[in-house]
DNA sequence: CTCCTAAATGATAATGGTTTTCATTTTCAA
DNA sequence: TTGAAAATGAAAACCATTATCATTTAGGAG
C-alpha cells in the first residue's frame, strides 16, 4: 500500500474524504512499524509528532482507514483492537501467531502459498454456497510463546 | 462435548470446582443452542429458568469453561465476545463466515479435511520455528450475507 | 446426617476501550 | 479569497467486562 503522501491524497479524495494532517501522521506512524498498534499506541506515536491529536481523531482516522481498506483491524481478545497496514505486495501477506499470556504477535507466512490456493478454493466454494461477498479472512493460531511457556504454570 | 451432567460434574471436580445450579444451567442452554451466545444473550436464557441468576456468575462460569476447553470464545469484532461449547465430535469442527453489516454468523465446514492436514501441516512447523505451544486456531471469512449484499448501499 | 470451610454467588461499583456530542477549526473547490 | 462541508479535540457518555465484598452454598470430614 505504501504509494507515498500523493497516492494516499488521491485516495481520500476518491472516497470523499480530506487529507488532513493528523490522518497524515496517523499513516505515517502505521507505515513506519511492523507491530499490531492499538489506537492508544497509535496516538502515542502520534503525539510525539504532533502533541495536538486527541484520541478521537485516532478512532476515527482507523475506522476510515479499515472502510477504505488500508488498514486491517484484528481483535485478538485482549479487550483492544489492533491495527496493520495493508500491504499492496503479495510477498507480505501473513497470518499470526497469539501469545495467550503476554500478547505477543508473530507474523508468519509458512505454506502461504497452500494456504492461498485452499482459500481462494474456499471462499469460491462458501461464497457461492451461502450467497455472501467476502472481502476478506482472518487466521490466528493462539497459545504460549517460547518465554511464556517456560515460565507459566498453567 | 455433550457427555451429560454426570461426566461434566466429574470434569469440574477434576479441575478443583464445585458443580452449582447456575453452572449447570449455564451449560444446559449452551448445550441447547446451535448459535454464538453472547454473555448477555446466555444471561437471558439462563433467566428464565433461573431468575435469581447474576451476570458476573455467566462472565465467570464462562471463563471457567474456556479455560477447561470445554467453550470456545471468539471476537468477531462486533465488540463483545461470544461462547460456543466444543463438540466432542470431530465432524462438527466447523470454521465461521461473519457478516460485517448484521453480524449473522455461518458454520461451516466444507473442505474441513484438506483444512485439517494443511493445518495441522502448518501447527507443526510453526510450533517447532517459533517454539511456541499452540492450542487452537481460528478461521473466519468476514464479509456480506445474502441480505445485507442486496440491502447495504456500500 | 450434620458441620465446617473453602468456593461460589450476586448486587454494586469500578474499569477501560470506544463512541457520541458539540463548539471550533480546517480543507479545498469555486 | 471565501464559504460550506468536513474534520478536529475536549469532555461526557456508553457499554462490555472485571473487581469488591458480604452472604450463601457445595460437598468432604466426622
């Protein structure tokens, strides 16, 4: 996705939105990192940059962002959403890995390939079956990391 | 899962709970539906057979569970968690379709096998790569159903 | 069966991520 | 340059979930 300020610009634009400063530092923040941010991190990021931003216009900017299909938002089950930049190479599609105990997100993309074909075959087969558009799939393995393993009891 | 009172008190037992009425009840209706409960919607069925039941007593029968592995819980994003009890029966291993404009959830489980060997492809060598003790695995395909595809303007 | 203690319960309050409200500021096309 | 629509941010509201705590209950010991 990364095209630059011009292609973001153009983008709003064509979806009837202003580009604006904030949402400007806000992709900036997201392009610049390849961590699953929350909103609150995000305008952490954020105010470092510009100590203006409220929290408000974080929420808002990713909601635009994730309906103009920018930006993927995952709920892991920790109580907050995350956050990642689509990227427009194929190369670095990538599903996760969950640390049940402290978090921790692996982004891995192992047998992408089987898993792209298995899933172009599945969402043909399920779109059709069930009459539903789907835009788009979502996989987690969920556990214990290495540290996290050795060191909890249960 | 469905092994009657008698095996699931004994499974309590085992993991140092107490069988009670309202956890009883609590997996009498999850066991009674075939939908994705809320902790609200299983609060109100649970009502009506047993009024003097509390809210925090469903979040906590519902954590309890989980962490037995006899519910599994998911996000779809629509900002409250929700329950399903885990079949003993591998047929009914199923993956989810999630409408973004209704919520309305879909089982599934065409191609369940060849998911299942690629997956279980896939749960060994990440394990192994990331030395990472993986539990369980969520798929879901997020998207339009049949009437929201003809009713939404986007 | 009765007691006793740890576990479970439920009413209430608190928490915390997210959304709404609204007055003010900013963008950008004319 | 200007004006209208869109965007912003501070504050309050919202709402699912969790913590607190006094009371009740389960179920093993005796």
């Amino acid at each position: 996705m990364g095209r630059g300020p011009r292609w973001c610009h153009a983008r709003f634009r064509n979806f009837g939105y202003k580009m604006t400063q904030p949402r400007e530092i806000i992709l900036d923040v997201l392009s610049r990192t390849k961590k699953h941010l929350s909103a609150e991190d995000i305008y952490i990021e954020v105010y470092k940059i510009y100590p203006g931003i409220g929290l408000t216009t974080i929420y808002r900017t990713l909601d635009i962002l994730t309906n103009m299909e920018m930006v993927s938002r995952y709920d892991f089950g920790d109580g907050r959403s995350r956050y990642e930049l689509i990227s427009d190479k194929k190369s670095e599609h990538h599903h996760h890995l969950i640390c049940l105990n402290c978090g921790k997100i692996i982004d891995y993309n192992d047998y992408i390939d089987e898993e792209t074909k298995l899933f172009d075959k599945l969402e043909k087969v399920l779109s059709e079956k069930h009459n539903f558009k789907i835009n788009y799939h979502h996989v987690g393995f969920y556990g214990l990391c290495d540290k996290c393993k050795s060191t909890t009891s249960s």
